[in-house]
C-alpha cells in the first residue's frame, strides 16, 4: 500500500459533506460485536456519527443494530492491518475524519492489552475484561451501557426456511459450531459420543464447517449434515434449533448476545495457537476464554448458558458427564 493507495481509501472513507469518526475493526466477529455493541455510547459521548469499517463477513452484525451508524464501510483484516502498519497514525490519535484502529494489538499503545492479558492471567481478578477494554479503546467512561443486538426476524425467518426445505433438515435438529481460528476447536470425543446417542432418535445435527481454521474431524454418520453456512444462515436456525454447540469464537459470542431462548453450550479451549506457521499449540486455563467471565455484558441469558472444561483425552466419566449435560437439554 502506497501513498496514492492510502489517499484513495480516505477519499472513499471520508463524507465530503460531514465529518464522522471512522472506526475500523480489523479483528474477529467478536471484536466486531464489542464495537457496535459500544457505539451508541460513543456517540453520546463524543458527538458526530460513525462511519464504521469492517470485514465483509462481519455484516450480519450491522443488521443487528439497525440505523445507528452514518456509513457501513467493507474492507478486508488484512487491508486495515497493512493501512495500520505504515505507522500513519500517531500514539493515541483520536481525530474525526481519520481512521481510528480500535484493534487493541495496533493502536500504538501497550496499556491497554497488557491489562487485558492481566484480566486473563488472574481470571478477571484484576486488569481490563474485553468490554472494558474497548470502553479503554473508544475512550467512553466505565459505566458507559453495552447495548445487546436485535435480531432481524423478518430475515432471519425467510433464511431458515430457505435452508430447511434446501437441505431438508428435520424439524428436530441441533447446530454445531465446531472450529475455530485461534484456539483449539472442540475435541471430537465429545461430538462423536453426542452424535451417536443422537442417532435413532429423528433428530438431524447441523454441522457448520465455514469460517474456521481449526475444525473438528467427527464421524460421518447418516443424520449429520455437513454445511457450509453463513454468520446469517447460523443465526437463522440457531432460533429453531433445538440446542446449540459451540468452541469460543467470535459467533458464539454473538449468539449469547441475541435473543435466541434456548441453551448454548460451549466448549472452553485448553490449547492456543501461538504459532500459525508451525502450527504450535500453548496450554492455557480454559477459564480465561469464557464468556461468561469475559463478556458478561454481552450475555442476554446467562442462565442459557453453559460451559464446558474439556480435556483433549478424557476419561470416560469426564466424557460421559459433558454429554449427558448437552443431551438433557435436548430431550
């Protein structure tokens, strides 16, 4: 990226007629969330409107706070990353009209993820959770409210109906979201004995295998279907599933968020990737990706919510219990 190519993308951000804050979120669907989710304090706080800029992937998450922002702006992680890198922008620039990174990892300054990782290293005894660390970022007081997404029904219902009578899935059915990019996805020991004890019973299992870098190698068995779906398709029939099963990621944290009503179980990671060339995994506490302790505020049920502390080899009681748990809540 040049700069010719840094005045064109400007000149494509920028309203010629009204100054805004340009917010870019060059980060994962979750970081998108956290965002908007912020948005409307910001603006009560600093005044002007936001052009927001974001991952074509991540659309799905605009719909879900519908008339709040000025422009919707797509570029891919890696162009915000590269336009960030030419070190354009100065220790905490804070200025309308210009792209602000609110990506913790690239805005010229270390306080704010060192108190985050601090958060994760005492499991949220001290330090910043993710929702106070974009309070940090956006520069909006602690108290400032984290306003939950509003499911687009009227969409949501014709997508899901579009997909059943495609793919013909069953009335019963369960979703599960099984991969992920940065941490380990769920140990197919677990999904395998769940499947199986599902098998018999006319109850289809929807398994996504879009958008993760990591996915769980489970057993092909007649009522699995192996789709390749949407952050729109997911959320769809995640309002008809019957339950819901899923790794930390980005649209698990989304899914928490909405008013979906029936109970998501999801799998806390004791791997991470540290290492994407060699493909180098780090034992971590599991404890400190739950969103539960992360992201309460983005929670709309946390009663709904149910996590899991999974080894990759477990004994068959470890195993045995984490399955029963997801199979009560289906029967």
């Amino acid at each position: 990226m040049n700069s010719n190519s840094i005045k064109a993308v400007l000149s494509e951000l920028r309203d010629p007629i009204k100054k805004t804050w340009i917010l870019l979120s060059p980060s994962s669907m979750g970081e998108t969330l956290l965002l908007c989710s912020l948005s409307e304090a910001f603006i009560k706080k600093h005044g002007h409107s936001i052009t927001l800029v974001i991952p074509k992937s991540h659309e799905f998450i605009t719909r879900c706070y519908p008339n709040l922002f000025h422009k919707i702006f797509f570029m891919s992680v890696e162009e915000m990353r590269l336009f960030c890198s030419f070190n354009i922008v100065p220790r905490n620039f804070f200025e309308l009209d210009f792209p602000i990174n609110t990506w913790s990892d690239q805005i010229n300054d270390s306080s704010p993820i060192a108190l985050f990782e601090l958060f994760v290293k005492t499991l949220g005894a001290k330090g910043l959770n993710l929702v106070d660390l974009y309070r940090y970022n956006l520069r909006i007081g602690w108290d400032a409210p984290c306003k939950l997404p509003t499911l687009p029904v009227d969409i949501c219902d014709l997508t899901a109906k579009k997909l059943i009578q495609e793919f013909k899935i069953n009335e019963k059915f369960i979703l599960i979201q099984g991969g992920n990019n940065t941490n380990h996805p769920i140990p197919a020991i677990y999904l395998n004995n769940i499947c199986k004890k599902l098998k018999g019973l006319d109850i289809d299992i929807i398994f996504n295998t879009l958008g993760a870098t990591f996915s769980t190698d489970i057993e092909v068995l007649d009522h699995i279907k192996f789709l390749k779906l949407s952050v729109i398709e997911v959320t769809s029939l995640s309002k008809l599933a019957l339950t819901i099963i899923s790794g930390t990621n980005g649209l698990s944290t989304l899914l928490s968020a909405l008013e979906l009503n029936k109970t998501i179980h999801i799998f806390l990671p004791n791997l991470k990737l540290m290492d994407s060339e060699n493909l180098i995994f780090e034992k971590i506490n599991p404890q400190a990706y739950s969103p539960l302790l992360g992201t309460p505020e983005l929670i709309h049920n946390s009663n709904h919510i149910l996590e899991y502390q999974v080894d990759e080899e477990p004994n068959e009681l470890m195993c045995n219990d984490v399955v029963d748990s997801v199979l009560n809540s289906i029967t």
